[in-house]
C-alpha cells in the first residue's frame, strides 16, 4: 500500500509559476513509475508527466517545455514544476504511483489559472 499526499496547488496568474509536490509513504517508493494527472471541469482524467522508476520521463505535448517532472527517491517525493501557466491547466492534479498491477492515487490538488 502507498499513500499519496499532494501539495502547492492554488491560484496563479497566467504566466506564472506553481510546484506541486507528492509525499508517497507506505511501500518502498523507488521502484515505482511516478506520475502527475490532471482534471478539468467536464473533462477525462488526462496524463500530465511521468517519470520512471530510473528517472525517464514523459510529457503530454500540451506542457513540454513548461513543466518539468522530477523526483526524490531519499526523500520519498515527486514534483511538477509548472512554469508559463496557461488557462487550460486549470484542472486538479492528481499524483500517481505505479509498479505492474498496483496502482495509487492521491487525493489530488486544485490549480487555478486566472487573471
């Protein structure tokens, strides 16, 4: 079992900057694929980045070179640095963590772009 706590969600202008952070406790933390998705009002859970359990990472087209994925295997945390914050990222953003058939969910935190 893993338990996921997300943090830094809130309210940012357009073009401004936000970092989210993922706590993981439970099971050993290194040998899961790590992830951030998103959901907007009316719209499906959609993959934001993920990173592996060696540190490869992916991005949806969408936040290529704005956000940035990284993680702490000492530290047992995941981060997405979010930077040129648009006001389609407004969405809660879920961490995720991964390894064959488990898979765990935080509870997810609010990100609103507006002016």
């Amino acid at each position: 079992q893993v338990q996921l706590v997300e943090s830094g969600g809130g309210l940012v202008q357009p073009g401004g900057s936000l970092r989210l952070s993922c706590a993981a406790s439970g099971n050993e933390f290194s040998p899961y694929a790590m992830g951030w998705y998103r959901q907007a009002t009316g719209m499906q859970r959609e993959l934001v980045a993920r990173i592996s359990s060696s540190g490869s990472t992916v991005y949806a087209d969408s936040v290529k070179g704005r956000f940035a994925i990284s993680r702490d295997n000492a530290k047992n945390t995941v981060s997405l640095q979010m930077n040129s914050l648009k006001l389609e990222d407004t969405a809660v953003y879920y961490c995720n963590a991964k390894l064959y058939v488990l898979e765990y969910w935080g509870k997810g935190t609010l990100v609103t772009v507006s002016s």
